[in-house]
C-alpha cells in the first residue's frame, strides 16, 4: 500500500469571510522563502459572477520582471492549500489543494484533511486538473467541471496596490501619511497565480468562514 509523504507548512497567510471580497498581502517580508517557489503573495477569496460561488485566488513568487516571467514555474514539489475554517474554531474543517505535475495544476477538495495544523498530505481524489496559461497569451485557459468548478493556473499582472516607498518612509518619521494617489510598487511586475471558484455548497456553511493560505513542501 502506498502511502502519502506529510509536507511542512513554510509560509502562512491571513484570513477571509464568504459574504464579500477579502484579501492579504505578504510581499517581501519573508526572508526564509524569498525567491523561491512557496513565496506567497497574496490571498484573495471572493464571489463569483454567480453569487452561489465562491473564488479562491493565490498567488506566489511576486515580483517578477516581464523578462522574467515566462521562465517562472510552478514546482511540483510545492502544495497550494486554501484551509477553510466553517465554524470559527481557526481549525481547517476542509481543504482545497493545487499541485503542479506533469505540465498541469490538479486541483483536489473540498475535502477533510487528515490531519490539521503545519502537516498536511494530498487529500482525496483529483477534481479538476488545467494546463498552464502561458506567459502572454490571449487568453487564459479554464478547465469547466461538471459540478459547476472552473480552475485557472498561470502567470499574471500583480493586482496588488501599495506604495512602498511612501510606507519606508512613514516608518522612517519623514512623512506624515500616504498621498493620494501613491505610487505603486509592483506596477509592471507579474506574479504566478493559482484560481479555483467552487459552488458555496460544498463549503458545508451557511455563514461566516474563515481562509487561510499555505504553501507546503516534501520534507
């Protein structure tokens, strides 16, 4: 009988709930995991064009230059994991997985983990499996399942806004405050992102949940 290798949680990310449009940002500020393929970016959860779904986002290796974008990979070695908290016991109840192998993001879940906290293994069967967007193409490519879920894995745009020079220096004590408008730091720099929209049914909740991102690694 084969059995699944446990991983190791090296970076986590923040929290959402189901009723609107959440995100969390993580750039720069975690040495261990800088330019390497389990750097978070960003965490972002939010409805779908049909309010009966609900979209998880992650994106990972941020600030890339579109030089070198099309050069990024996702590592087949890295698990993606959104942990969904349905209770509000900030325990994971279920999990959505992305893993890369063989050309492709397989999705796996929702589905209960086997075990919880900074452990973790591939849980159940593959749901949904998408050929990676390449870097520049006209459009991205979306696997549709039966059950209503789509995924997406590819390079994109970094959606994320801030100003960091302005923050520099508002720690520094030589500014007062951000301007309107700021400057945007990631302006023109790509990150590789990770889609899945599920219906909110299968989140076994009818309220409040919470969402965490990890990227986890084989030990």
């Amino acid at each position: 009988m084969k059995h699944k290798k446990p991983v190791l949680i090296l970076l986590t990310a923040i929290a959402a709930t189901i009723g609107g449009f959440l995100l969390a940002s993580d750039h720069i500020d975690a040495p261990a995991v800088k330019n390497q393929t389990s750097d978070i970016t960003d965490l972002y959860v939010f409805n779908g064009a049909d309010t009966n779904h609900l979209v998880f986002l992650a994106n990972t290796q941020g600030l890339l230059a579109p030089a070198n974008t099309a050069a990024a990979a996702f590592d087949s070695n890295t698990l993606i994991q959104f942990s969904i908290d349905n209770n509000g016991d900030n325990v994971e109840d279920l999990v959505i997985q992305a893993r890369y192998a063989g050309g492709k993001m397989n999705f796996y879940g929702p589905v209960k983990p086997t075990s919880t906290g900074t452990r973790s293994q591939l849980e159940g069967s593959m749901i949904a499996s998408v050929d990676i967007t390449p870097y520049g193409a006209s459009s991205p490519t979306i696997t549709t399942t039966a059950s209503g879920i789509m995924v997406f894995a590819g390079p994109r745009d970094d959606p994320f806004f801030f100003d960091l020079n302005q923050y520099h220096a508002i720690l520094a004590g030589t500014a007062s405050g951000f301007n309107n408008p700021g400057s945007d730091a990631f302006a023109g720099t790509n990150v590789l992102s990770v889609a899945i929209e599920v219906p909110k049914s299968m989140l076994n909740s009818t309220g409040k949940i919470n969402v965490w991102l990890t990227t986890r690694k084989k030990v």
